[in-house]
C-alpha cells in the first residue's frame, strides 16, 4: 500500500486520467444510463479507477459503486462532482478523491477541472492550493459573510451575499482558503459522502469547521448515506450558519404538516 505521499500522487494521476478521458470526449450530454447520469460520469469514473485499482486501493465511486471494499484504503470518488456544469461547459467542475483508512480520512486531492487549481491535504499534516498553505476567512458575523449553498434558500439567513455554484466539493474547498466565507447544504436530501470528503480533509487541515446540520458523523462509507454539510472559516460563523439552517428545516416541517404543504422534487445534484 502507498505510503502518505505516494497516495497523494496516485489522487493526482487519477485527476490526471480524467481530465485525459475528457479532454478527448465530444459527446457531454446524458448517457441514458440512469437518471442524471452523463457521457462525462462514465468516461471520467472509467479512467479514476484504472489509476485507483492498479494502486491497490479499493473504492466508492458515485458511478459505479463499491470496488475490492476488503482492501485497507478506500476512495471515495466523484469522478465529475458539477457534471451538469460540465454538461454545459460552465467552468466550474471537479475531480474528488478521499482515501480513508480506519482512522478515516487519510488524504485528498480536489481538482478543478480541466486545468484549475488542485486542492490536496494529508491528514495531520495542512492543506494546499496548487502547492501553497490555506487558511480560511476569519469571519465572525453572517452580516459581512458571503456563503455558498446548496438547495434552495427559502429565507434570507442574514447573510451579505450568497452564492449557488453547482460543486460541493469546490464550493468546500474555498471555505478552505477562505475564498467563501461559509458553506451550507439547505437541500431536503443532503450530500452524500462522495460530494464533500475529499473537500472535508482539505477543510479541517485548513482550520476550518465542518460539521452535519444534524450532529451525524460526517466519514460515511456507504452510498445511501447522506449529510446535511455546513462549514465556515470560523466557530462563530459556523454557529449561526446552523442556526439558519435550523430555522428553515423546522418552516419545512410546519408546512409539510400543514393542509396544503408542497413537497420538493429530489434530483442529482450537479
């Protein structure tokens, strides 16, 4: 098994692979496969666990499930987290990679995709931005924050501006480097864990705070699972984030109890 740098570059040749496979692909659109899924998801994943099972390692791809699951380290992948985005060519998709160990997260690597910045982090050991240290926004107060989101925000949270961009593991990466100033998931549904581990290592070596909106543990291992993520540059903001959040999940509930509540549709996120 690769030691700790060795594993960080077999993530790199993987993001390497798929930003190969896709540079060459003309047809981006569905692939007729399974709901959401495009030509993109399956050329991309296809080229990852090539690169990933040749290391010897075991993997959780969003497309394609659960490969060689009894070997010591396991990636988590999402070969292309923004594959709507890459759909329709809007440059702001990526490659996102987490091998966990026993302990759990032990490295990432997010690329932007096809020839952003790489974000890497090794457990115990800082994260990186195309090779230079991070560290997040020390913002304390909702009022001054500009935050990501995923969902729908149903009400002003108090927030200065918000932001939408379609890639959990990008929009997590920049609470990283203090490019946002918090992140928060607002869908009924959640993420799973393929969208914001690799970004959650990258996050937390940082010194930014992530955690789910439910208290639930964040390593998850199997496809069905699925968290509510919220992170931020600092505890203050991280506070108030889930305050927020809070607020809309319980509105929700009266008025999905209440005569006449609408239901939202679940769709694939990026």
């Amino acid at each position: 098994m690769p030691e700790d740098p060795d594993l960080v570059s077999v993530l790199h040749a993987a993001a390497d692979a798929v930003a190969g496979a896709l540079g060459g692909l003309e047809d981006w659109g569905l692939a007729g496969t399974r709901d959401g899924q495009y030509r993109s998801d399956l050329a991309a994943d296809a080229a990852a666990l090539e690169v990933l099972d040749r290391a010897g390692l075991g993997v959780l791809s969003e497309e394609s499930g659960l490969h060689e699951p009894d070997r010591p380290v396991l990636v988590v992948v999402d070969p292309v987290d923004g594959s709507t985005n890459a759909s329709r060519r809007l440059p702001f998709y990526a490659t996102s990679l987490c091998a966990l160990d026993d302990k759990g997260p032990l490295a990432a690597v997010v690329a932007q995709l096809p020839d952003g910045p790489r974000y890497e982090a090794v457990r115990g050991q800082g994260s990186r931005r195309d090779g230079r240290p991070v560290r997040p926004s020390v913002c304390r107060e909702m009022g001054r924050a500009v935050v990501g989101v995923n969902g729908w925000p149903s009400r002003h949270l108090g927030w200065r501006q918000y932001r939408a961009l379609g890639s959990a593991a990008l929009e997590l990466c920049a609470v990283a480097d203090g490019r946002l100033d918090g992140f928060v998931d607002l869908s009924r549904r959640g993420l799973a864990p393929w969208d914001y581990l690799g970004a959650l290592l990258v996050c937390q070596e940082s010194g930014a705070h992530v955690v789910d909106g439910e208290g639930r543990d964040l390593v998850v291992r199997v496809s069905g699972e699925r968290r509510s993520v919220v992170g931020a540059g600092t505890a203050e903001l991280l506070d108030q984030l889930l305050s927020g959040r809070s607020e809309i999940v319980e509105a929700r509930e009266r008025e999905r109890v209440s005569p006449g509540g609408g239901t939202e549709r679940h769709r694939k996120r990026g």
